[in-house]
C-alpha cells in the first residue's frame, strides 16, 4: 500500500510538473515592451479650426446656399436658366420647376430646413411633397407626414423608395422642420461599375432617422435603382406641385 | 473596274448586313417587363412616430440622463455607490472619480452638452479635460482646446488616441458645447473575438467631426488599442482633475 | 540710394526672419518617440495549426459533408427523413427533394465540386439547375452556363437574382466545376431588424466571381429580398429537377 | 332581464365589430402588387467568358507574370534595371535585392506559389522570410512556418505586423505553397486623405487565412502604418537573405 501510494504521488508530481512546465513553455513567448504615452500622440497633421455659429446658423466654413435672399446660388434644374421660385421674408417656397445649385459637390454636410404648406391639404404623397436630390440623384424625402399616413418607405426622412426613416420625427405645419445630412458619395472603377455606395445619415429635428444607410443606387420612382457613373454634381430640389417653404441652407464640403 | 467595284460593294453589304444581325441578336436579350410604381411601395412596417422637442431637449423616446435636478441616473464607476459630483443651476461639475450611468446601453444616439471650466488655466491637455467613455471604453474626447493647441489625436471630438476630429469646432469656455453622438456598439464572434468595431459619428456644435468612424478598440492611454469581448455597458464620464460642467443630457436606444 | 537699399534689405531680413521663425514655430509640434520593433510584434493568442491537403481535398479541421460514400451527414429539407439522392462511383446526382446538411453553420469556407449532367438538356435555367442554398436562404446558383446564355444574374456563380458573377468561368458538362465559397452570416438586432447583412466571396474554378458581396436577402424567385432574422442554419442542395452531380464537399466553420 | 340581456348582447355585438373593423383598418395598408418573376432577370450587360485552366495555371484573362522561363515581367525595385534573381527548372529564387513587376495594378486576383528553402536554416523571421507586397507597400508574409514559431502577426499568411492569419496552413520545406489573394486597392480623397482601405483576401493552401481584411496602412518594420495616397502600383517581391523559391504567378486585374 505504502509504496503504491508513493507512485501514485510520484505520478501526480511528476504530471503537476509537467503541467506547470509547459504553462512555463506557454508564458515564455516574448511580450512586446511597454509603448510610453506619447508614441500614439500625433501632432501632425494639425486640425483645422471652424468657428460654429448659434441656432443653426452657418459654421465659418459652409457654403451659404440660401441666406434669406435670393437664389443666386441655385439655377433651373432644365438649363432654363435661373431658379423662378419665390422669396419672402427669408424663406423660398417652391413654384415652377426643380431647382439645382450652381456648385456642384461630392462628400458634404448639409443644412436644410422646411416647412410644409400651411394649409394641410391632400393625403399620403399628395401632402406637402418636396425632395432633397443629393448629387442631383439621391432623393432624401420631404412630405407632411404628420399625422398623415404614406407608404413607410416614402416619408419624410426616407431615402425614397429605398430605406424608411427609423422613426417619423414631424412637426406639424405651421413649424420648421431640419434636416442635417451628412452624406458620402459613391465612387466607382475605371469601367463604370459601382465601387461604394453613396452614404446618407440624416438628422430630423435633432432626431437620428438614417444612419449611414448605404443608397442602392438613383432614386427611381417606377422600378428598382441602378448605379450610373457619375461625378460631382448639385443638389436639387423638387417641385412636387406643392408650396413646401425652404430656409437657412448651408453646405460643408467633406 | 466595274465588276470590282461590284464584289467590294456587295461584300460591304454583307459586312454590313452580318453587323445589324449581330446588333439584332445582341438586343434581343430579354427586357425585364416594366414594374408599377406600387411595387416599391412598402406601407408596413409603420414608422414609429417620436415627437422632437425644441432648443436641443430630449425627443419623446429619450431617456434623461440629467434633467437639471439630479444624478439619480448615475453612480461612482469604481463601485462606492452614489454618483457625488455636485449639482447647481442645472449644471453638475466633475467631481471626485468617473462616474457611470445605472443603465447599460448598446447602439445609441446620445446629446450632451459641455462646457469648459470658466477660469482658463493649464494648456495642451490638461486644460478643461474630460471624456464621455461609451459602453464604458471608447472615448469621445471633451477638452478646452480653444486657443489651446495638444495632439491632434488628442482634441476635443477626438476619438481619444485613435482618430482626430474632421475640425476644431470649440467654443470658448464660457460658452457651452454640444456633442450629438450617434454610436453604434461592436459585435463579438462565438470565440470573442471581433466581429465588427464600434462606429461613432459626431457633431461638435453642429458641426462633423467624427463620420462612422471606425474605432480601433478600448481607448489606451498607453499602447495599441484592443478588442475585448463585452456586452451592454454604460456612459462614463471621465474626472481628470478639471472642474468640466455638463447639462442636457439625454439618450435614445438605437 | 544706399541708406534706401539698406532699408529694403533690412526689411527683407526681417521678413525672412519671420518667415523662418514661423516654420520653426510649425516645426515645433512634438514628435512621437521613435519605437522599437517588438512593440508591434504579438506572440499571442498562437495561431492553430490546420493541415492543408492536396488536389482540394479538405484540411485538417474541416467537417466532410461528403467523403464519396453515403449521405450521412444530409437528411430531407421537407423533414421527411433521409437523404435518397443516388450515390455512386464517389459522386452524388440530384434526386428529389431538396437535401440539408444535419449540422448547422453561421461563418463559414465551403468547398464543393459539381458538374453539369453529361447529356446536355434544356436552355437558359432549364439546363442543369441546382443551386446551394447558404444558411438554407441565400442561392450561390449552379447551372450549366457553358453555351448557355441567361439572365446574368441567374447565371453559374451568381447570387440569384441578385448579383451576377464576375465573369463566367464554366467548365464544359463532361468536366467538374469548382466553388469555394467564404461566407459571413448575416448579424441582427434584438428587434430582429437586420444589423449586418451576409456577404459572399465565390472562385469559380480558382477564378473569383464573387468578392465579398453584400446579399441583399434571402432568394427569393418571385418579388425582392427582405431580411428576416434567423440563428445557424444548414446548407441546402436543390432538387431543380436536372441530374445534377456532386461530389468533394467540405466545409470549415470560420 | 331579456331586454337587459339583449342590451348587453347588442354592446357586445358593437365592441366586437369595432374590434373587428379596427382590424380591417389596421390590415388596410396597401400590399405591394405582385412582382413577375421577369422583373428580377437581368439580361445585360452579359457576363464575361473567362477559361478557366486545370491545376493552378492560369486563367485566360489572366497576366502570366512569371511563366517557367524568364523575369521579363519584373525589374529591380531599386531602379537599377533587370530582375536579376535566378530562373531555373521553372522556378525562380530569391536573389539580391527586391524585384518589382513592370506594370502596375489596382485591384485584382493574384495566384503566386513558393516554396521555403529546402535546407531548414535559422528560427522565428530568420527561416525561410520573403514577402509579396501589393502595391508595392503591404505586405502579405512569406515564412517558413513548418514547426517554426514566431509572433503571430508576422507568421505567412499574416498581414505583416498588423493581422495575424485565422490558421497556420504551412507546408514542410520541400513542398510547395500556394497562395490565392484577392486585393482591393485603397482610395483616397482629393485632398489625400484615405477614402477606404485596402482589403485582403488570403488563401493559404485552399484554405483561408484573411477574410477581406483591412489593411491598416503600409507595412512598416519600426511604428504605426499611416495611409498616404497613391495611384496603381506593382507588385514586389523581397529579398530578405534567404533562397525562397517562387513559381507559377499570374494575376487578373478586378
């Protein structure tokens, strides 16, 4: 008994050993040395300075595209010549004819507000109806919807026809609804193919409603979308035959 | 002469006639029959309807972080109990040790307003420091870093070692700043290892500073950021020895 | 003259100076100490060693789904039982039923050899359709598109009726085709809205067809895809009514 | 008690029919009209026909960049002229200096094989060490890895120092390996900032050890990778002391 008993222990030492020598083994690889703080801090290159501004008024860096006015930067989306639509006591209201701007863009920040027509009238895409043409292509929704049901994926705050807005966050007519936009637009290959899609995450009155959605090509009202190859191009704006008001618009390039 | 002219004309014709046939076959692929507007039309799921509110207050759906009164939403992050930083004027000030809120959050937009202490003293970072921690680990840097130059990497609206903001967008520090946060958490393999990172989009007064980046792992003051595993987790508010003022702070679950 | 030359070139000086002492200033910023090679060097976790095979035949970890001799590891996709595709000579055919593996899989690198039915049948999707269903959704199609032409986004190699293939690299019906296919299963939220989509990677006998592209939901033959939330799931063959053969099929959870 | 029971009867018949044409409103939102299944077939543009060839030789729309016989395809990296690594019984080794391939490449399919030196000699990154770099700046590591350990992002298959391969699917010495890589260029903003990163694909052997990996920036020995902006670029090879042998290359530009 005794001398089994001393095996066993032997056994046992001899197995805790070699365990505890390949934990030895296991731990021995080399460990990289300790970095000090300063090599992760990069002076280079430094960060450009904007000065914000209050109550959504522009950053010193944006393109003013509408200061209250006049809409010398915008021009007729047919080559007609300028934008017609009416200006009023700082705010344009839509009339003959989708609008573009003069410039043209790629990536960008952009402010925008609105405000549906006074007086509610028409139901589901046939109510306060605009749209916001990013790249001249990409239709971010503007409708009435308050209180005022439309297919989930044509509201406002919807890329039209392609992603809902998570929530439904409208004011009701007689106030100003904003948009900010931060969008990223596609790039494609040598050969016309789409390389990325263009990316859109929107803020509706302060509210996350896309979150850099990934577009699935040109807005389409009849059909499914498409990528075409293109370069820079304007915003747009719609006539949807509706009196939407637009004010306080800027832009900053990405 | 004649005749010659004859072969060259007549093997024309059929070059030609071989060049409309391959035209004809090449077009006579099917063409996908024309869809109705309605078939891209998705009525349900219905969007949720979230009242904005105005002046930056917390939408409907918000959960209030701080609503002026108390830090019942929070506690010391070391485990000692009661958040203690102190309350006054609807502001609370950095206080002694990092302080957490008592519910855990994956992806999330969150707004919360900063403002740096008022008596401007100490330079690069240790003027006006702070950090808002999201799931307790990736920092969005809060820093006075206006007129006051540190590592970029390092700047208000940084992601902490890791990404410099897009700009500088800070106002002077007896003004107050607003970050609008919109995060969406990383995912863990089986085997814990990375799945896809956090991604952090942020406005600094309205202004991008940070778009879907991608965030390279738990914020280190010291070496190279790296991946853990880890579920819901709260917003942590760093104290680095500044006396930074916050308000207005509220949440909204993604 | 002189005392004015002395002027000019005193204020020359002075503006060079400056100039000089600016870009000293710009140099100024901090740079990051110099690290060392091992602080980039990481020994752990190890990396597990997998024994490769020749002539495609599976690695070391790898789970044979097919080893020439019975069906053992497929029962009936309709729940009915078995598996009764014919095996002979090494090889599978398409019988009737679809067939799912018993295992289910998220992640995951799955080869499988197939080849058209010797007697060449039919046209356009009417000749030698099957088609691999991963996570018994999403329809890697298997056709015989040597001299068949059909609708490019139905084609051999092609996510059905979502995204064509690359370029068609069929092997002619006599001969055995090749897909490798790396597969990222698709990742929800708890509101079983889709977080991430699935993504493909296809080498269509070594040539690639699919390089990590998006699925866009699940096949559907009829309408567009729409994501819905689901857990592990198996691979499925599909009984398309062609004699359809296969054989070496092997799969490697990722 | 009738007219009472007939009371309640009638209320009950009321609240079920409200109940009941409160669902058929809710149930009323349009349902999308039935798609054909023509209107997902997409006939154009036709897809490519690309050859596939037997045993690893490459395909028909491939470059062949090494054939068996010459290094017409490459030069000196340094700019001194010719590739002047040796050539023999089809295969070349590795010489001085590094070599560079004559054209350059965006994205694209690379099938490249070698072999470690057939004499075992030296440990960790002294066994066996070349690399192939995409774009002439990240790398993809060549080690010999057969029982050799070393830090795990610097084995073959690894990302040099920055993404340690899924598995070690090494072959011995005297056998060759093959690796199947699938590389997306990098691009970059106007102002030459990253856009996105490149993204790799490895095929160890068959079996895969980078899964569309994004690469962190160009390799370095010594610190951080920090992205700057280049256009096409070739592919290098490099010569790190030791006689590894390579055969069978070709590429497909994507």
């Amino acid at each position: 008994m005794k001398s089994n008993l001393s095996k066993r222990a032997a056994f046992a030492a001899i197995a805790l050993g070699l365990l505890a020598y390949t934990n030895t083994q296991a731990q021995e690889t080399p460990k990289p040395p300790k970095m000090v703080p300063e090599m992760t801090e990069f002076w280079e290159p430094a960060v450009r300075v904007v000065t914000p501004a209050a109550n959504n008024a522009a950053p010193s860096d944006a393109i003013v595209l509408f200061d209250g006015k006049d809409l010398s930067q915008w021009k007729a989306k047919d080559g007609s010549g300028e934008a017609k639509w009416q200006v009023k006591n700082n705010v344009f209201t839509v009339g003959k004819g989708d609008i573009s701007t003069n410039k043209e863009f790629e990536d960008f920040q952009l402010h925008i507000e609105w405000s549906a027509p006074d007086e509610v009238k028409g139901e589901s895409q046939g109510r306060g109806n605009s749209g916001i043409f990013l790249q001249d292509r990409y239709e971010v929704q503007v409708l009435d919807n308050y209180n005022n049901r439309t297919y989930s994926n044509g509201q406002a705050g919807s890329i039209y026809k392609q992603h809902r807005p998570l929530v439904n966050a409208m004011r009701q007519p007689s106030e100003w609804n904003v948009y900010d936009i931060i969008y990223t637009a596609p790039r494609f290959k040598e050969d016309g193919s789409m390389f990325t899609p263009a990316r859109v995450t929107v803020l509706h009155n302060g509210v996350l409603v896309q979150n850099n959605t990934e577009v699935k090509g040109p807005t389409e009202y009849i059909g499914l979308p498409e990528y075409k190859a293109h370069g820079k191009a304007p915003i747009s704006l719609q006539d949807h035959g509706n009196p939407v008001q637009y004010r306080n618009v800027w832009i900053r390039e990405l």
